[in-house]
C-alpha cells in the first residue's frame, strides 16, 4: 500500500519563529490535506489542496501541492503557543482510480509541534 | 450544528466485555469512518462507510464490526474486547471522500 512520510517527526521551536514541514508519498496523489490535532481532541482540518503546484493560505498557514504530486508542505509563519499540537498530512489514493480505495485517506504519522513562549 | 459527536467519552472494558460505541453526524454526510489512534501508529482506518446501509473494512478490522442503519449514525462493536484493543477511536464524516471532519474521540482502555 501507499505510504506517507511526514518530516520531521518533531519540532521545537521558540514563539515568534517560523515552522516548515512536508510530507512525501510513494505515489502520486490528486489530494493533499493538513490537520491539526491539539491534545485530547479530534484532527481538524487546516487546508486542502487540489491542484499540482496550488499554493493555499490559511492565516499565518500556508501549504504547496508538490509539482511532482508526491509531496507537500507546510509553513507556519511567526508560531504562537497554541500552534502546539501534531500536524497531520493525508492523501485519497493514485491519481488513477481504484475503486474503493479513492474513498480513503492515507495519514502520516504526524510532526510534533512544541512552542516555548 | 454539532458536527461529528461521539459518545461515549471514556470507557474502561475487562478482557471479553463488548461494547458499541456510536458516531452522529448532522452534516448531511454520506461517507463515514472509524479510526483508532496509537501511539506512533497515526491514524488508522478501521471501517467505513460510503452511504446509508453500505460498510467496508478499512486497514484494520479484525475485531471490530459496524452499521450503518441511519445516514446520520455509524456505530463501531467490539464483541470481545481485548487489550490489543486499547486506543483512542475517532469517527470522522465527510460530504466527498477527500474532507474528512473528525469526532473529538472515545478512549478505550481494556484491562
């Protein structure tokens, strides 16, 4: 099956920095997604990202799809402490469709994320 | 609007004791999902659901059995629970396959 790898698997970083992280796949993916998770709650999702090359902003959050469609990455741009959490990529699948596999997500393993005020 | 809701909380097995554990969602969603959460793992899908009545086995559902009788609700069984089992268990919804909004979770401990 497919797999992603996120790096780095952890962050320390000091409040008022700026953090980048990515994600790599072993196939090429027609989807990119990035999710927060902060501690004892649910993932919520940040951007998607749906074209090849798709540059999207969310506040201080910007995340790229990849050129080659087998990677991503995330920016965050002057960190607060509540940017503390880990920050997962996911992806649905092959560019081609594969029957039932489109209605997945593949997840990384996710990038800690620590702030030091 | 709740979202995704997932009851219960918490909850504590013995080795064999069964439970169900219940997602609603009042998006409107069609697909639905259940994960479990370890520890250096990530996420991993158990099962899901593509519309009312329909199931599918996600990377891991040894154990685990689900329904889907309401679009709205997508319930997750442990008929033997065993300690392999401990984790934390996510439902998520979603309108296409790709968005997926995720329920706050129900940590299972089996003893």
């Amino acid at each position: 099956g497919q797999q992603l790898n996120q790096s780095p698997q952890s962050m320390f970083i000091q409040e008022g920095e700026d953090v980048s992280m990515n994600c790599t796949s072993s196939s090429i993916f027609n989807t990119w997604l990035w999710y927060k998770q902060d501690p004892g709650e649910g993932p919520v999702l940040l951007i998607a990202l749906y074209k090849a090359g798709e540059l999207t902003s969310n506040g201080r959050l910007t995340a790229q799809f990849g050129i080659t469609r087998k990677d991503s990455f995330l920016n965050i741009s002057a960190s607060i402490p509540s940017d503390v959490g880990i920050y997962f990529c996911a992806g649905p699948g092959p560019s081609r469709g594969s029957g039932g596999s489109n209605y997945k997500l593949t997840f990384g393993k996710g990038t800690l994320l620590t702030v030091n005020p | 609007n709740a979202g995704v809701t997932q009851t219960p909380k918490f909850r504590v097995l013995k080795t064999g004791q069964s439970m169900t554990l219940l997602c609603a969602q009042d998006m409107n969603h069609e697909y639905m999902y259940w994960y479990r959460q370890d520890p250096g793992m990530g996420l991993r899908l158990i099962h899901y659901s593509v519309g009312e009545g329909t199931t599918a086995k996600g990377e891991v559902p040894d154990g685990y059995n689900v329904s889907r009788l309401k679009k709205q609700n997508f319930l997750l069984g442990l008929e033997s629970a065993a300690p392999s089992q401990t984790s934390v268990y996510f439902c998520a919804s979603s309108y296409s396959w790709a968005e997926q909004y995720f329920g706050p979770g129900t940590r299972l401990t089996v003893t």
